[in-house]
C-alpha cells in the first residue's frame, strides 16, 4: 500500500504542481505526519516550500519516462474508454480503447454506457464539426434557440466540448460580450466554420470559470402529495426529498427546481391524478392552465 501512495503522490504532483501536505494528506487519505514522512522516503527531487502558498514540488528537471500502472489501473482506463467510444463515434478513440485492453489483460468488469450523448445523428454531426473547429482554432457560427424560445445569430471562439446533464454544450467564447458562455448543441443549427482566431483558450480554466458562476435561475420550492402507486416514480425522476409519509400509503415530498426547466413538470404531469402539487399557489394554477390548453387539444368525449 505504501509503494501505491508513494506512487500515487509523485503522479500527482507532476499532474498538479505544487500541493501542500494538508491537501496530499486528505487525498491519499492518510495524516499530515505520513505525508511528511512520504516526501522524506520518495527519493526524487521534491523542494518544500514554506508559508500560505507553500508546499511540495517536484524540480522542473524530474519526469517519468515509464509509469507503471496495475491491473486496476488499466481497468479503469478501459472503463473510461469505452464509456468515450459509447459516446462518441471516433476510429482513433477505438484503436487506443482496444490497445489498453490488449495490455491490461483480463475481463472488464466495470462499465460505462452513454450511448444517450450518440442518439442524434444531427448532434453528432454538429460535434464532429465543433471538434475540428476546437483543433484548427476556427471560429464558427450558427442559429440558436435559447431557453426561453428566443432565436438569434452566434460567432463564437470554440473552446471545449462537455457532456452533462444528459446532453452536449459548447464552451466558447463570445467576442461581443468579451466571456464565455455555454451552448446547448440541441439547439444549434446551421453551424458554420468561420476565420482563424489567435486567442489561446485552457479547456480547463473555462469549464472552472463557468462552473463557479452563481446560478441566478429562479427556482421553486415545491411541495406535492404522490399516491403509494408513484413512489419510485417520484424518486426517480423528480430527485426530491420525502418528508412525510400518509397513512393511506401515499407520502408528501418537497423539490428545489428552477421554475423555466421542462423535464420535472413533464414527470409531474406524466402522473396525472395520483400527483398533486400543494405549494407553491403559482404552481397549482400553471399545472391547470396546462391542463386546460392540453384538454382544448382533444376532440374525445369522456364517459
């Protein structure tokens, strides 16, 4: 377990610099004295530097040429690259998954499916296109339908591709308002690859940048009763906390959601009559007024 730690600090430290031993101790999960006593014991060059921002530091002229890695480490990096290749039709992502499987050796037994990021064929075109642009340090253009419905005209400077929330968005910087901003590719169209810019952008700090920004969505504080039937439907899909269980076997449940997002309301009305939202009063009529326009749809007689 030592040899591993010992290991696994000198990786670290090559992956992130400078660390105090405050921070190697709680991700290593050991004592600040076992750190110390590891940088004693790594035989490399390590420098300690000492005040608020010191710290340990390996010498600019260290490097591994070879890093050995165990058999769980090439599971995990499988695992990492297989979950990639479900996401994302590329032959060269493909090659590399099969020649860490081929040197690890072994069944696989973790794995991750999000074959959900490959299920449009246009988002997979658009990916494609923003990729390239992203490499070639291209800016690119395109339609796109925010949110609220509202359609405009976007010049962007790509800068990263990420997968969250069940869907791909576009880091990028926006010259007109000098920042970043992120863009859903589902509501992108007509992307088009435009002139070279010089601007240097770190994938990593603008994903930092985007992801330390203060939500000013508007949310509600929701308060429904769910029939016995819906429990594990209301678990599932509406991640909200039970607080209180009925003695007819229904249960009350409390939600903090954003007030303009579509997917929980969907759920909420997916149940019909064995969900009924108590609070908040604004909720309650904006659950009837879609009910009423959804009824006026429908021509059916109910007995």
């Amino acid at each position: 377990m030592r040899t591993d730690r010992l290991l696994g600090i000198t990786v670290y430290l090559l992956n992130h610099g400078r660390t105090g031993a405050k921070e190697l101790a709680q991700r290593f999960e050991v004592s600040v004295r076992t750190v110390q006593r590891d940088m004693d014991s790594l035989g490399i060059p390590v420098t300690a530097h000492r005040g608020s921002q010191g710290g340990y530091e390996l010498l600019d002229t260290f490097g591994m040429a070879g890093q050995p890695m165990g058999e769980t480490d090439y599971e995990n990096i499988t695992a990492a690259l297989r979950g990639l290749t479900s996401a994302w039709d590329d032959p060269k992502a493909r090659e590399t998954q099969e020649k860490m499987q081929a040197m690890g050796g072994g069944a696989q037994p973790l794995r991750l499916d999000w074959s959900a990021a490959a299920e449009n064929p246009a988002v997979s075109r658009t990916l494609a296109l923003l990729r390239a642009a992203i490499r070639e340090k291209s800016c690119v253009s395109f339609g796109y339908t925010n949110a609220a419905g509202v359609s405009s005209r976007r010049t962007v400077e790509p800068a990263a591709l990420l997968f969250r929330w069940y869907a791909w968005y576009l880091a990028a910087y926006v010259p007109e308002k000098e920042d970043y901003a992120l863009f859903k590719l589902v509501r992108m169209a007509q992307v088009c690859p435009g002139a070279a810019f010089e601007r240097t952008h770190d994938p990593d700090a603008v994903l930092r940048s985007l992801d330390t920004r203060q939500d000013t969505r508007e949310y509600w504080d929701v308060l429904l009763r769910g029939e016995a039937d819906v429990r594990a439907a209301c678990v599932e899909y509406l991640n909200g906390t039970i607080t209180e269980e009925l003695a007819d076997g229904g249960f009350l449940m409390r939600l903090h959601v954003p007030c303009g997002e579509r997917f929980w309301l969907g759920a909420v009305l997916s149940m019909g009559g064995q969900v009924t939202v108590l609070e908040p009063e604004a909720l309650r009529r904006r659950v009837c007024v879609l009910c009423q326009a959804i009824q006026r749809n429908y021509d059916i007689q109910l007995s």
